[in-house]
C-alpha cells in the first residue's frame, strides 16, 4: 500500500525541498525517507527523537544504503545525505540571518531553526539568552548582527513575548517572530506570546508557536528572493 504522494517537483517550484515532519509512525517514515533518497541528495527531517534517529540508521545501514547524516539533538533535525560526501556543503549559500532567543529555554527552538536554515543553504549568526529583563543584552545583539549583515532576524521567545517587537524597533531588516511554549500559567504554553506578537506596533511577520522550522524557511526564502 502507497502510503504517501512525495512531492519531487517542490524544490524546482517553491524553492526547498519536501521536509518531512519526523512525529510518524515509524515504518511509514523509512518508506518516506528511502522514496526521497531515490529522488534527491538528501532529505531533512524535523521533530525527530533519538529512538527513532537510532531506528532510522539501523534500517539504514541493514539496507546497505551508502550515506552520511547529522543530526542537532536540541533542534531534533536529523538530515541524511546520500553518498559519502556532505552534500549540505554543495547548496549555494543564500546569506546571513540572525537567531536571537530571549531565554536559554527557547534554544530549542532556535536549534530547530538554526540546523534547518543551514541545510537550506543560509548562514547563520545566532545570539541566546538576551531577553528584555535586562535590555542593553538585546541592543548589543542587534548591534552585532548589524556587523555581521545579515539581512533577516529570527527572534524566538515564551513568557510575554515581548522581545521581537524590540529587535523591531532597532533594525531596519525583516524580523520573524516565533513564540515558544516557555512559560508559568496564564503564558497558556504559548499563547500569551503569540497575541503580543500578533499585536506588535513594528510590523513583525509571526510564525505559529514553536515553529521554528517555518520561520527558518520564511528567512531563507525572503533572502533567496532578494539576491534575485
């Protein structure tokens, strides 16, 4: 039984390739991993745990399929290149974004946002822990990433939320805001983040809570289209 449609042509006309979300059963992600590896050089996964990493590259390796991987255990993105050669090392490299994080509890996020730009071929220039309970750590974060160009900032962060609309108001490059889960109570794992976000008075574009693949894509994309 077919148990998925996997989409070939998505590279050539959106311009990423199919990601897969690793939260499947099992079994129906190898037969999804090993029809994409039958079509490309590689394929990324994301939320994906260890037990099944682990279960992937038994399978793998029982196949006697040549490949190579890395994978980011605090972003759980796992990528497998086929062949012996790194192939994220082939994508042409799109720019600089910045990851900035309020909290050391949202890295995770930012991790999945980090090892995801990185396989789409951008570089990354990344700032942890520089909330607003102490506000000069935010504006030498901007300051930095103004040296370093780059051209677009994913700012991730829980509790108020309120750290992106600050990064906003200090730069002059495309700023995407992911709220996270991290929070006491009436945070509503994420929601009280997400509605600060959405309520920004500096125009900030928002990713849903704790996507930080989707705002790692949006980034990639917007600095794709500008080289053009």
């Amino acid at each position: 039984m077919k148990i998925s449609n996997i989409d070939t042509e998505r590279e050539k006309r959106c311009g990423i390739p199919e990601i897969v979300f690793g939260e499947k059963n099992i079994n129906d992600l190898m037969k999804i991993i090993i029809e994409i590896l039958d079509n490309d050089r590689k394929v990324i996964i994301t939320r994906l745990d260890k037990e099944k990493k682990e279960k992937i590259l038994n399978e793998l390796n029982r196949k006697n399929i040549n490949f190579k991987f890395k994978y980011n255990e605090r972003g759980r993105v796992f990528t497998i290149y086929k062949g012996k050669s790194d192939s994220a090392k082939k994508n042409e490299i799109a720019g600089k974004i910045g990851i900035i994080t309020a909290g050391t509890s949202d890295i995770n996020v930012a991790e999945e946002a980090k090892e995801t730009a990185l396989q789409l071929g951008c570089e990354v220039v990344e700032e942890y822990d520089v909330g607003i309970a102490g506000l000069h750590r935010a504006i030498n974060a901007v300051e930095k990433m103004k040296k370093r160009n780059v051209r677009c900032i994913i700012v991730i962060a829980g509790m108020e939320g309120a750290l992106p609309s600050v990064i906003s108001g200090l730069t002059d490059v495309p700023v995407i805001a992911v709220p996270t889960s991290v929070g006491y109570g009436t945070g509503e794992k994420g929601l009280a983040a997400i509605m600060t976000m959405l309520n920004s008075c500096t125009s900030i574009a928002v990713m849903n809570i704790d996507n930080g693949f989707g705002a790692a894509v949006m980034a990639y994309k917007i600095l794709r289209i500008n080289k053009k």
